[in-house]
C-alpha cells in the first residue's frame, strides 16, 4: 500500500490547471468518464466521443454533478488540452467529446502506478509487460470500464462514508495523502503550507479539510493541531484502495 500511495501522490504534483482537476474527485472521475466513454463509443458507438448529453444523464442518474459543474469541468479539460470538440457530420448543430493526445499521454503517466501495484498481487498476469507491449492496453481497458461506469455501482458507492469526505471534498485527497504516508513512513507530517504547495492548495483549504476530516473521525488532532491517522482512516483508505485496485484488474485483460 505504501508504494501505491507514494505513486497517487506524485501523481497528484501537476501543473495548476490539471491540479484543479485531481484536487476534486468529482471532477477527477468526470475526466475519467470522458476518456472511458469515448473509448467504449468508439469500438461500440458509429461516430466515438461522447456527449454532453451522455455525461449529463450519467451524472444526473447518480446525482453527481449538477449541470453547471459539468459545463465547468469541461471547460477546464478543454483549457488544459484534454479534450477537443468534433461536430456531428449528418447534423453539426450536435457535437461530442474526444481525448486529446495530451489526455492520452496523462493516462498513460498514471497507469504504470496500477499495473505495478497489480503485478505485486498477481504477477502471473504480467500487467506491466502488457501496457508495455499491447498498443490497444489502455483503449481496451478504458472501453471495458467505460461500460462498468455506465451500468455498475460507482466506486465512490461502495464507501460512501470515507467518499463523502475522501471523494467529494476538494483537497481532501491531497491531505488524506500526506496523513498517511506520515503514518506509514513514522516521519512528521509536513506543515500545511508545504501540503498546500506540494498539492496546487491553499493553506486555507488545507486547514479546512484537516478541520472537517477530524470532524468525522478520520484524524486525530495533537496539541499544536497537527492531524495524525486514526485507525478508523487507516481501514476505510485500506479497503478504498483494495476497492480500486480490484476494479483495475477486472479490467486490465489480456486481448
């Protein structure tokens, strides 16, 4: 787990605009519907890309994002070079979605953190060497999950009460993040002025998130205020992890 978790972190230390991006779950998990459904109408659907409307109804039917957090999210990914808009060609008043090579090459900085923490579990399966080799690795599994998102329980369902916090707070993560790997590790946790530089945070955000996380029994708090893990925070990140981890390898197939 402490591999994994030093990778998610420094995955996390982007440029601004991408960080605003990550430092949201929910923003995070729209970027990962655009590439995965995109990826699942382009072997399934007669045109690729997926539409606002698409997103809308997926996102309304879960009741994650309102509308205009959905637009907002979408001008971000176009800001950040992430996604390009195609119109229709029989009807150019509809357009849709697609990944752009920049949002490939994202996706691909930050698969080799799963498929290494997979290979640790089940190394007969050789996930690494796939992504390495298979040319159509990161499609098929992002069509194959694309589908799961669209039909399935949500990751974010499972534990709703760690990712009410965890997956619906922005900066929650990041902070979640330097907690435990000080728990982990046994070293001091940095202060909240490097959590909020290291993360793309304010000092502010970062103060609220130790606040509300100790609220909900997540942290526990020593006389200067510094946030330690409890063990409440130390089982539901350990099952969020073997959560996620588990929904990769479902989908991290050989052809």
């Amino acid at each position: 787990m402490r591999e994994y978790t030093v990778a998610i972190a420094r995955f996390r230390e982007a440029p601004r605009l991408i960080n605003k991006l990550m430092a949201s779950e929910t923003r995070f998990r729209l970027t990962a519907y655009v590439f995965c459904f995109a990826a699942y109408y382009e072997r399934h659907g007669p045109h690729g890309g997926v539409t606002y409307t698409q997103l809308l109804e997926l996102c309304a039917q879960r009741e994650e994002l309102s509308p205009r957090l959905l637009k907002t999210t979408l001008t971000l990914l176009k800001l950040a070079g992430f996604i390009k808009t195609l119109r229709h060609p029989s009807d150019r008043r509809s357009k849709s979605y697609h990944p752009t090579p920049r949002m490939v090459d994202f996706v691909k900085s930050w698969m080799p953190h799963a498929v290494n923490a997979l290979d640790a579990v089940q190394p007969d399966m050789c996930r690494a060497q796939m992504l390495a080799e298979d040319p159509d690795f990161i499609r098929r599994f992002a069509a194959a999950a694309g589908h799961e998102h669209a039909t399935g329980i949500p990751l974010i369902d499972r534990m709703p009460e760690f990712t009410c916090f965890f997956g619906k707070r922005e900066g929650a993560i990041p902070v979640v993040l330097a907690v435990m790997l000080s728990d982990i590790n046994g070293t001091p946790l940095p202060s909240r002025a490097q959590i909020a530089k290291r993360f793309g945070l304010s000092k502010t955000q970062v103060s609220n998130m130790i606040a509300e996380g100790s609220r909900l029994g997540f942290f526990a708090t020593d006389e200067t205020g510094a946030p330690r893990a409890t063990t409440y925070l130390r089982d539901s990140y350990g099952r969020f992890i073997s959560i996620e981890l588990a929904f990769y390898a479902r989908h991290m197939r050989p052809a």
